[in-house]
C-alpha cells in the first residue's frame, strides 16, 4: 500500500525546493564579478600595449648605444641635415669675418688667386660673393667622410649625456628647451678648405661653436624624468600588458571571443599611437624657432621615431593575426564556413594530386593518427619566433604567421581522409 504522505506519492505534487535556489544566485553574482573583473582586467591591458611599445623604444633608443648611433648615423647623408649644419657652419665663420681688415692684410700676389676663387673683383659686392664661397665649401665639407664621422661621435657623446640622466656636458649641451651638437669639428673642417683655396686669411679665425638643434622643445627639460621612467618600465610594463590581457581571457566564459575582443583592442589602441605621431610631427614643426631648419627638423624626427613607427605596426599585424586565429578556431558560422573553405580547398587538391598519381604512403594514416603533435609544435615555435626575435618589424610578423599557416596546410593536406573507394587505399 502506498503512503500518500510521502512526498511525491499519489495525489500530493513534491513539494518546492528553494533551497538551491541561494546557491544558483551565488554563481550568477561570482560570474557577473568575474566578467566585469575580466572586462577590466582586458581594458587596461589594451590600454598598456601603447605604453608599453613606448616604454620598450625609449629603453631601446636610451639604453643601447650602438642602437642609437646606428639610429642616428644615416641622418649624415641626409641633404636637409647636411644643408642645415653647412648654415650653422657659414654664420659662425662669417660672424668673424671683417672684410675690410682682412682684405687689407692679403698681400698683392694673392690677390688675382683670391678673386678668382670668388668670382668677383675684390672692389665689387664683396660679402655675398665671401658668404656664398664660404656656404658652398661649408656644403662639400657636410657631404663628405668627415662630417660623417663628426656625426657619429658627437652623437655617440649625446647618448652618453641621456644615459647619464640627460645632463649635458661637452660637445653636447642639454638646456632647459633643446638637445644640441656642437660642429666646432665641422668649422674647422670648413676653415682648411678655404685656406686650400686661397683664403690664408681663415687660417687666423677663431673656431666658434655653431651649434646643432637635435631636439627642440620647451618640455625637454621636464622630459628627463619621463624618459627615465620609461626607460625602467620598458623592461616590465610589456609583460604587464601581456598579463592583464591573459588574465581577462580566463576569466571570461567565452574566452575566444574575450581574446579576439582584447586583440583587437590592443590593435586599435596601438594604431591611435601611430596617429598621434604623425599628428604631434606637425605640431613639433610648427613650433620650431626660426633659425631652426624645419625640413633637418622632420629627418630627424622621422628618424629617431623610426623603430617606434615599426614598434606599432608589428604590435598591429601581431594583434590582428592573434584575433583572426581566435575568431577561425571559434564555433560561429562565418568561421565555421572559413574552416569548410580550407578543408574543402586542401581536400580538392589532395583528390587532385591522388588523380596524378602522387602517394602519401604510410604518411598520411601516421599524421592522421598524431594530427595534434604535427600541430601544436608549428603553433608554439611561431610564437617563439615572433617572441625571441630581435626587434621584429610587421613584415616578419606577417611572414611567420604565413609560414605557420603553409605548415598546417600540408599537415591538413596529409592527415585529410578520403572517401572509401576512392584513393583511400593508396593515399
């Protein structure tokens, strides 16, 4: 006989249960603080990634010698740079020079040699012809050898000065609004060459200091600080970045889409900072004093921000491949289509090269068998590639992932089935 009081019994509906009903609440609350903390945690990442390319520039660019100099010393060749240095070197020399005193101690026999070489009679208009003859061996001097070497030492001096907490002391002067060299080197460079034709009087000038704007800017003297900070973040601040960024993917319940998202997110943030370079380029310009040559300017500019350009474009290209292969190993349709693609296309051309007579012998059922060896191994040494490689550029980005993808393409193409009755026999 059946006890009706029992619950559930026949005629009595079971009771309600409400008790699980507290500890259900509990994880739905846990999950909304987990995706919030996940939001912020891939928010903040996002944000770092910039911060971090400029922490490892600045690091790079102040703490490496070698670097900068290499930076730096193709700026020797440039026609803007070498135009603006044989300036500064023309209006320190003519600034002592006095015609008449000087040509009153230039003896008769040289005379006709002195005229020929200015192209003027020594009674005509005397100080554009001198300023003009002494611009244009001011000019050969900057496009030669020397000046190239002057370059590279007074610039391996000025990053001695910034490694040294941007004090500045010999040929290199740090003030409270520019970064300069000085072309004493150069002027005097420039004196012997007109000596050599026929000025004896250069020889007796002084050799004045012409010096050359590198960097100007009324927050120089305020930069020394956030140089040096960056420099001490560049070491650790990319891997904070990388950290908050992975701590928002597992804590996320849809953590190929939390990775994409924060890809993308980083990309995006990273692509602003390559704006706001080319845009902080004009105002830099625009504000230059006006003995300040805006095109040697820009060279140097453009030059010294190169790697930081390159810096943001291989973040970019990185970024953008980490999200695209999340988003293709993930379970939406568009993705699932793109994968039916790619193995529809690897298995037409296996049928294919199975119709000409090509075998893959015991090859393809051992790689069938071991798909995940013959996968994950390519997918850990890319990222080692692109982790270990020394200041790596979009293009060798780009490549290694290419070259990943070539390599998942044969082991597809080997480990793919055919239809029974078919090849399957023999592929």
């Amino acid at each position: 006989m059946t006890n009706d009081a029992t619950p559930g019994g026949p005629g009595r509906p079971e009771p309600a249960r409400p008790a699980p009903a507290a500890p259900r609440r509990g994880r739905g609350v846990r999950r909304r603080l987990a995706s919030a903390l996940a939001g912020l945690l891939l928010v903040l990442g996002c944000l770092l990634v910039p911060l971090a390319v400029v922490a490892t520039w600045a690091a790079d660019l102040v703490g490496d010698t070698d670097r900068y100099v290499a930076t730096v010393a193709p700026l020797a060749s440039d026609p803007a740079v070498q135009e603006a240095a044989a300036d500064r070197a023309t209006d320190a020399l003519m600034a002592h020079i006095h015609l008449p005193d000087l040509l009153a101690g230039v003896a008769p026999k040289d005379r006709p040699a002195l005229e020929k070489a200015l192209g003027t009679g020594l009674g005509g208009a005397l100080q554009g012809a001198v300023r003009e003859f002494v611009h244009d061996r001011a000019r050969k001097a900057a496009a030669s050898p020397a000046f190239a070497t002057i370059w590279t030492d007074a610039n391996r001096e000025v990053h001695g000065v910034l490694d040294k907490t941007l004090t500045g002391t010999g040929a290199v002067r740090l003030t409270d609004d520019a970064v300069t060299l000085d072309l004493a080197p150069l002027v005097d460079d420039v004196k012997r060459r007109l000596v050599g034709d026929g000025m004896a009087f250069a020889a007796q000038l002084p050799t004045p200091h012409a010096e050359f704007t590198l960097l100007q800017s009324h927050q120089v003297g305020e930069a020394r600080t956030y140089v040096r900070l960056l420099r001490i973040a560049g070491n650790w601040l990319p891997v904070l970045a990388v950290v908050l960024i992975a701590g928002g993917v597992l804590l996320s319940r849809r953590r190929r889409r939390a990775l994409a998202a924060g890809c993308l997110g980083a990309a995006v943030a990273t692509a602003l900072l390559g704006i706001g370079l080319r845009v902080f380029r004009g105002f830099y310009l625009d504000r230059l004093p006006a003995d300040v040559s805006p095109a040697a300017a820009g060279a140097v500019y453009d030059t010294l921000t190169r790697f930081l350009a390159t810096a943001v474009r291989t973040v970019i290209v990185l970024a953008v491949v980490i999200a695209l292969g999340a988003w293709l190993t993930g379970t939406g349709r568009r993705a699932g289509l793109v994968r039916g693609l790619w193995t529809s296309g690897i298995g037409a051309t296996r049928s294919t090269a199975g119709r000409a007579g090509l075998r893959t012998g015991p090859a393809g059922p051992f790689v069938r068998r071991h798909r995940a060896w013959f996968t994950w191994p390519p997918v850990a040494a890319a990222v080692a590639a692109c982790v270990l490689w020394p200041h790596p550029t979009g293009w060798v980005v780009l490549g290694i992932a290419l070259c990943l993808l070539f390599v998942l393409a044969v082991v597809e193409f080997l480990a793919a089935g055919a239809a029974p009755g078919r090849h399957g026999a023999h592929c």
